[in-house]
C-alpha cells in the first residue's frame, strides 16, 4: 500500500500534473531582475534638452523606467541615469527618489513582472520566464500556488535602529504575500526561491520575524547564487561605473547613479567573508574589504561613508541561520573579478581585472559563506549547497541544467510533504 502511495505522490510531481499537493512557492528576484516603473511630475528638472523632450512625450503617465532599450542610446542614457538616482538625506537618515520622480513597482503577486524585463522584447530581456514556464509544467499555477514579490530593487535595507521606509515597507508586503499563500494553499508552508540579492532581503525578512512565524510558514529556503558576502565586481561598479559589459554604454555616465543605490552599497564585499587579502590596488595605496570606507573617499564619494558604517556595515555581520531548511544553488568554474588593478589614471578608466573562481559576478567565498559561517551551528535544521559547474549568474535562473537543479529541490521538498502522510 506504501508503495503504491509513493508511486502515486511521484505522478503528482511529473510534466502536467494537478497542483493539489504542492506547496505554494514564491519567486524573489535580484537586482535589475523585474520591472520598474516611472512617472514624471513637475518637480522634475531634466537635465539635457533631450531629456526634456523625452519627459514631455510621458506626459506625466507612468512608463517603464527599467528596463528600456532606450538606456543603451548614448543621449538618453543620462536622462535614464538622473531618473533612477537615488539621494541619501542625512536629517532623514533614509534614501529617497530624484525630485520630481515617483516609482513603482508593476504586478507584485505575479510572475508576470519577473518573467521579461520587456515584454515586446522577450528574446533579449528574459528572465525567469524558463523558470516559471518549468514550475508551470510541473503543476504550479501563477496567481494560485506561484507567486512573484519584484520590489525597487534600488533600495535596500538598513540595521536595527535606522530608518528605511521602502526596504521595510518591502518586507512587511512580502511577509503578507507569504502568508495569503499559506493560507489560500490549504495552510501548507511556503517555499521560498530567490535569485541573487533577493536571498539577501528573505534572510533578513526570516531573522527578524519571530522563529514561531517562520516554523509555521516557511517550509523551505531555495537561494540561487546569493552574494551573502557582496562582490569584487562592487567595488568596480563604484570605482568606475559597470556596463554589464555593453560598450556603447560610457561607464561613466551611469557611474553616479549606480553610486546612489543603496542596494549597491549592501552589496561591497564583506570583511567577515573576503577576510586580509587586497581587493583593489593602486599605484599608491591597495584596498581591502575592511578599508571600504577609506575606498569610497578615495574615488570621490565621500557621502556614501556614513550611510555605508551606520547603515550597511551592521548588515554585513547579520547572516545568522534562520532555523528554517536552505538549500543554496550556486554556480562555480567561471572567471570571476577577484582584484583590481588601476594605473596612473586613477579610478576613470577601466582596471586591470584579476579573475578567479565564481559564477562571474559573485565570488566563490561570498557565494559559499554561510557554509562556512554556520558550520557546527545548533538549530539550524538543513543547510544544503549545491554546485552548477560552468553557470554564470544570471544563466543560473534560465540555464536548463540549472533550472532542473532548481526543479528537483522543489520536487524533492514537495516529495518529503507527500511521503509524511504515508
């Protein structure tokens, strides 16, 4: 009879079957890896004339501010870059919006935001779209027992004490979303799979919500390629602005604005993780990751000192084990920056890249660190990490070895909540 059972809980699990059984599942992406939408008002002061003949097309309707092919257009890629600014104020203590910008964040609940970054672009601007297409054909169902939480992945969070109204807000509506899908999913627990900077915003979601709240609706943490310990490619991206490899892009036009991102600023390598060793060097003087404050100063942004040691700093020592299953999919064997060499030309041009182990973006010691940080620790009742030789970063969420890998850590847990009842 047990045999039997099983034999049928596995059919459950296969190509086109009913999502009865299934534990309801919430998709979290990372950095740049959903819709964002924009909305001029008068308080906007473009600062080109092509800006301003771009702000007067929108009319003061909503349109999409990321992502638009009109970012890789050399005239439009300032306008792109002053609408997405963010500004830190001091009195406040929090981030806020370009004066005259108002955002928002399309389709949260839905894989729709998360599946094409540009949905008349699909070939180009894909994202999780063969992720949510494989989940489907197992039996999830968008909008049912498949859930996706984008948010302004431009903010971030802040330590306990400080003020940080969008990151919190995003929090609290993805605690929500977690608990209507328990509860419309007959009360069974949620799996959680994030992509990149996304872990970072459900750990921190798991360990401020009480350890009763997490047993009762979290049934497993799925992390693909999280930079629990920040990136090499960071500090580049501050340096000396970072293209993604687009050369029609001057660097250092976006360079401003990627200095404004909060997020970014979360996102420098961690000191616990990368330890002594030099991340940047220069003629004068070699950085490592406990020098980024003296770092930030030395290109030129010395505003981002205080919000990095009282806001972000505190973060970066915050990753205790939550108590709850994870299971971290990370990709390896690609050419990673792992040092940066800069010249007598100082921090405007391009550096010299040293390149070690990772997935291309995220260091091999950052995508690894909880392994090593929660070794030996009591209560944390699974910690799985499973390695995609060969996948880089962003392929891990549309790559069909590693969309599989994801797809059997979801079957496998879905299994264990079949068997339990035979």
């Amino acid at each position: 009879m047990k045999t039997l059972f099983l034999m049928v809980a596995s059919l459950c699990l296969c190509h086109n079957s009913i999502a009865v059984d299934l534990h309801p599942l919430v998709l979290v992406p990372g950095s740049g890896g959903n819709q964002l939408e924009a909305r001029l008002t008068s308080k906007y002061k473009p600062s080109t004339l092509i800006c301003k003949l771009s702000a007067l097309q929108t009319k003061s309707s909503w349109f999409r501010l990321w992502f638009s092919p009109s970012v890789i257009i050399s005239p439009f890629t300032q306008c792109f870059a002053e609408r997405m600014m963010l500004y830190y104020d001091p009195e406040l203590d929090d981030y806020h919006n370009a004066p005259g910008v108002e955002t928002r964040v399309p389709h949260f609940g839905s894989t729709e935001g998360l599946m094409y970054l540009d949905p008349h672009l699909k070939h180009i601007t894909e994202y999780m779209a063969t992720l949510v297409n494989s989940l489907e054909e197992v039996g999830y169902e968008s909008g049912k027992n498949l859930f996706g939480a984008p948010y302004d992945f431009r903010y971030g969070l802040a330590a306990e004490g400080h003020p940080c109204h969008i990151g919190n807000q995003y929090l609290q509506d993805l605690k929500k979303l977690i608990e209507s899908a328990f509860v419309s999913n007959g009360k069974k627990p949620v799996i959680i799979v994030s992509h990149s900077l996304g872990g970072l915003f459900v750990l921190q979601l798991l360990n401020r919500s009480p350890l009763s709240w997490r047993h009762k609706y979290i049934k497993h943490f799925i992390s693909v390629s999280a930079p629990w310990g920040g990136t090499v490619l960071q500090m580049l991206t501050f340096a000396s602005g970072y293209t993604l490899g687009i050369p029609v892009v001057n660097p250092l036009v976006v360079r401003e604005e990627q200095r404004s991102s909060e997020s970014n600023l979360w996102l420098m390598p961690s000191p616990k993780v990368f330890a002594a060793k030099p991340l940047v060097i220069t003629e004068k003087k070699s950085y490592m990751a406990s020098d980024v404050p003296e770092f930030l100063m030395d290109i030129g942004f010395g505003e981002g000192v205080c919000p990095y040691k009282t806001r972000i700093e505190p973060l970066l020592d915050s990753l205790e084990a939550p108590g709850v299953p994870v299971t971290c999919i990370v990709g390896t064997g690609v050419e990673t920056p792992e040092k940066l060499v800069y010249g007598n030309q100082g921090f405007d041009v391009q550096p010299g890249i040293v390149y070690g182990d990772g997935d291309g973006t995220v260091n091999l010691e950052s995508l690894l660190a909880l392994e090593s940080l929660w070794s030996g620790l009591k209560g944390q009742q699974v910690l799985k990490v499973i390695k995609v030789s060969g996948v880089s970063h962003m392929s891990l969420v549309k790559d069909e070895v590693a969309v599989n890998e994801i797809l059997a850590q979801v079957q496998s847990i879905n299994s264990i909540h079949l068997t339990s009842f035979a």
